[in-house]
C-alpha cells in the first residue's frame, strides 16, 4: 500500500527538537511518510515592518507592558542558562538541522496581519502545495493559519496547542498553570477550522505540572510529540476521509504574557522551592509516609478517623499496603522505604483485632520496589510489585508464606511501568498499569492496558485504545478491590508541586479489546487524621481496609 504524504509548514530548517522528533518517527511508519516541508518565508520589506512594529511596541501598549514582556524574557534565559548544564534537559535548547532527512522543499510567502499574528497564502502558493497531492498538512511554523490553506488537503491542517482548549488559551505556554497552581497541564491536537480554538479535537491529554516553568514547557512538547505522531498514524491508516467529532467552542480567558508583578512572584516561589527541596534532600526526615488499617464490612463509606496506624520503623517509612487473609489472621504487604539506602522493599506486617506486628521482609532486590500488588492464581499466591527501575514488570511468586517468594517471570520487558494491577475476567487476564512513554519519566499520567489468555504469556496485547486515560486526575493505580464479581480500580490524584495528594475509587463498566470505561464512586481526601497532607493507596480484603498516609513533621 502506497503511504500518505504529509507536509510539514516550517519558518526554516533549522528546526525544534519537537518537529525534528516528530520526523525521526516518521520513519517507522508503514501509514504515512512525510514528503515535504513547506518553508514559510519573509521579504525584507515585512522584516522591516516587524521591526517597526516593534519600536512602537512601547507607544502602543506602554513602557509597563514593555518592561513585563522583558522581564519574562529574562526568566526564560535564566532557567535555560542552568538547565543546559543538565544532561537530562540540554538537548532540548539545541537547534535541529532538518537537512539531514533530504526532503523536498517549496518555498511560500504567507501575508502576514497587521498584527504579526495571522498568516494567509497567495493563490500562486496555494497551486503550489496543491500541486504535491499531500495527504496531510502539519503546522510546524508561526503564525495562526487562515483562509483556503485549511482546506487544501483531503485532511487538512493538524496542529499541536497547548492548553486543553476549553480553560487555558493563549500564552506563555505551560506557565499559567504554574501560577495557578493547577495540578496538571493540557494539550490537544486538533484539526484547523477557520474559527479561532474551535477546531476538531482529535487529542486531548494532561500530565503532572512541574513548578519550573521551563521543565513544565519542555514536558510539554516531548509528551505530547509522541501523540502527534499517534494521531496522523490512525489519520493516515486508510484512504478515507477523516469524520472529525465537534466540539464545543472554548470559554475561559485567552492568557498573555504575565506583569512584571506576576513574573516577580514567579521568581519568588521558584527560589522558595529550591531551597525546601534542598533542606529537605539534607535533612530527609520530614517526609513520612504511613499507613492505617480498619476492620469494617463497608470499605465504601467509612469513618477512616478510627483507623488504628502502623508505627513507622526508625529511619524507615511505610507506604502502598496491600492485604490478605490466611486462617484468622490478615497479613498486609507494605512498600518498606528506607530512607538511608533511599530504596524500598517488600515488608510484611500481621494484623488481628487485637495487635498488628512485623512478621519481616517478604522481598528485597538491588533496584526499588513498591506497590506489593497481590492475586491468586491456582491456589497460588503471586505479587506484581513495582519493578520500573529494573525496566519490567515482574511476577514473584510465594513458596512459604509469608515470606518466601521466588522471581517467577518477567511479563513486559524493556518498559517504564509503575503500579500495575492484574485480574482475570471474561476468560483473560488483563494488566493495568501507568507507563511513561517519554524520555522525561513520568508516571502519573497514562493508564495502559494489556490482555492475555495465559498470565505466563510472553506476549501481552496492547488495548487498541491505549492510553485509556491521559489524565493525572484518574490515571495512576492505586490499589484494586473486587467484589461480587465487580471490579474497583483506585486510583491517585496529584496535588500542585505534590505526590499522592488524594485518590478515588472508580468501578470498571466495561472492559473487552474493543472499550474501557469507568465510572468514579468517591473520593478520600486527605482530612481524617489531623496534620495530613497525602493519601495515594486504598485497599480492602476480607473485612480489613488499609490505607496510607502522607504525614510532614514541621
């Protein structure tokens, strides 16, 4: 089958990391092939335009808007002057040369507004990107595009914003979020429509705000990238057109550059940050997972204040309780952090009506290990704990209980996964679990599933919706709890600038190859103990429910 052509509207070709990423991915397509780069071009009479448009900038808008366009300018050269020091950062402040790809170049002219901000296009530069039958466009350039361009193509222009279309609108990208303290930040990817953010929504996800403006920035174009690339691979997978879903016209403010006042609180709260993850990375002791149990018949309405807590081990903490019952007793697998090592393992703890003690470690390996997810399989106990740091997801298996377990099978190889659930149900067994799919680690936001007849498989079926959910809101397990024959996958909720800041428990409605869905039953918050600021596990098994705690001593 002959492959779509996409172009690619650029200004050069000296290029961002972000459309030169894109193209690299191109290559392993078997749908679509990017033939073209339109290259938009400026004569120097528009140059000098823009220049001028320039020097009247302080009589039009004034010297304060001036000085606040100025200031954030400084921040950014700041924080790219330190990240660049960084290897996990500095390849995203260098230019990409897109030479390298040999593709066809044309070269148009775009008439440029008044304002410098819509673009349009000449018929004689339309006939010329008619003329190369392409599948696709791909804004990669300035400009917001307007006029006959939109409709040039069989599937018109795809583009990439920022923001999630319906609340955060114009710009700087990713930095309103921060300045509101939103947890999370969006983009979507969207069809072109003449309207102005009304175009057809093709993507839309979110992923943990990080509080440096630039890191949040940086996230923001490698997260999404990916899905661009997953977006014109389902486009391009046959030869019809595309029917796009409408969606509603966006409300909300649209956000310019922030005031000099905002930018300098901006700074302000930055260094603030800096210099508590500093203390704390010296000091290290005030931050204090815990867990809590209580014997109820109703794990779904609760009064948690009366649940009894576990002492914390000195200079260990307890975090991500899972819990089985054998003969009287109920036995729950703890995430066993010790903070001198700073790596976890599997610790065991046996609880009755009367006591809870450590019985011991149940598992420790040379990488971290957490979220000691339990399940029985032929009367077999098995634990499928958090084993991202060795790049798999492991099965154990139990030989003397509680204590004994032997490695029984790597499931997924050469992946970034975190707390992943596992069930049989329907005549399989599927496996829920949060990967992270960029280079920048991020666990938070993405829930994958993979199906297989045999729990020993060797090859899991990726659901065909993969990420079910793109949201940090809903997406990161946190415990599973069965019953009657129903499915509740908990699952964590981020706070601004904070891990496990509360969590929720959602009943799968459907689940088969083709569809998940879930619908959110309750939330816990973190409000029932005194002085707590974080819960992000919850879990229920034979009349006792556990959960943890996030407790910082002052």
């Amino acid at each position: 089958m002959e492959k779509a052509r996409v172009g690619i509207i650029v200004d050069s070709l000296n290029s961002s990391k972000q459309i030169f990423d894109f193209i690299e991915a191109s290559k392993n397509s078997n749908n679509y092939e990017v033939s073209h780069l339109i290259i938009q071009k400026k004569n120097k009479q528009e140059n000098i335009n823009l220049l001028k448009k320039s020097l009247e900038y302080i009589k039009k808008r004034g010297l304060k808007k001036f000085i606040s366009a100025v200031g954030f300018k400084v921040i950014i050269n700041l924080e790219k002057i330190i990240l660049k020091r960084n290897d996990k950062f500095s390849n995203f402040f260098k230019v990409y040369s897109l030479e390298k790809f040999n593709l066809k170049e044309i070269e148009v002219q775009p008439n440029i507004s008044d304002n410098g901000i819509f673009y349009s296009y000449n018929q004689t530069d339309l006939q010329k990107i008619r003329s190369l039958n392409l599948n696709l466009l791909i804004r990669g350039g300035s400009g917001i595009l307007k006029g006959e361009i939109l409709n040039l193509c069989k599937n018109g222009i795809i583009s990439f914003h920022h923001g999630d279309n319906n609340f955060y609108r114009g710009g700087p990208p990713g930095f309103w979020e921060i300045i509101n303290k939103d947890a999370r930040t969006g983009f979507i990817i969207q069809r072109l429509g003449n309207e102005l953010d009304n175009g057809k929504v093709l993507f839309k996800g979110y992923f943990t705000t990080h509080w440096i403006y630039t890191i949040n920035l940086i996230n923001l174009f490698e997260k999404s990238n990916i899905f661009l690339h997953f977006v014109i691979e389902n486009l391009t997978s046959n030869t019809s057109v595309i029917n796009f879903k409408n969606v509603k016209q966006s409300v909300g403010p649209i956000y310019s550059l922030p005031s000099i006042y905002v930018s300098i609180s901006y700074i302000l709260y930055t260094l603030k940050n800096i210099f508590i993850k500093i203390f704390n990375e010296i000091f290290y002791n005030n931050y204090q997972w815990n867990i809590a149990y209580k014997f109820t018949s109703d794990w779904k309405n609760t009064n948690l204040s009366e649940a009894k807590t576990i002492p914390n081990p000195p200079n260990r903490y307890l975090a991500d309780p899972f819990v089985v019952k054998k003969d009287s007793n109920h036995y729950c697998f703890v995430e066993d952090f010790d903070k001198k090592k700073k790596k976890g393992f599997i610790s065991v703890y046996e609880i009755n009506e009367v006591s809870c003690k450590e019985i011991g470690v149940a598992l420790e390996e040379s990488f971290h290990l957490s979220y000691p997810f339990l399940f029985s399989h032929n009367k077999e106990l098995y634990m499928c704990p958090d084993t991202h740091e060795a790049n798999e997801i492991r099965l154990y298996k139990c030989i003397e209980f509680p204590l004994k377990w032997k490695f029984a099978k790597t499931l997924v190889k050469n992946v970034s996964a975190v707390d992943t659930n596992i069930f049989y149900k329907d005549k399989k067994w599927w496996l829920l679990t949060n990967l992270s799919n960029s280079k920048l680690e991020d666990h938070d936001s993405q829930l994958h599933i993979f199906s297989s007849e045999n729990i020993f498989s060797d090859k899991w079926e990726a659901h065909k919706k993969n990420p079910v959910i793109f949201d940090p809101f809903f997406a990161r397990n946190a415990g599973l709890i069965i019953e009657d024959n129903n499915f509740y996958r908990v699952y964590q909720r981020p706070g601004f600038n904070k891990y496990g800041g509360s969590l929720g428990v959602a009943k799968i409605e459907e689940l088969n190859e083709d569809n998940y869905k879930e619908n959110s039953k309750f939330e816990v918050s973190p409000n029932f103990f005194k002085d707590i600021e974080g819960t992000h596990t919850y879990n229920f098994s034979n009349g006792l429910l556990v959960l943890d705690f996030l407790k910082t001593s002052k």
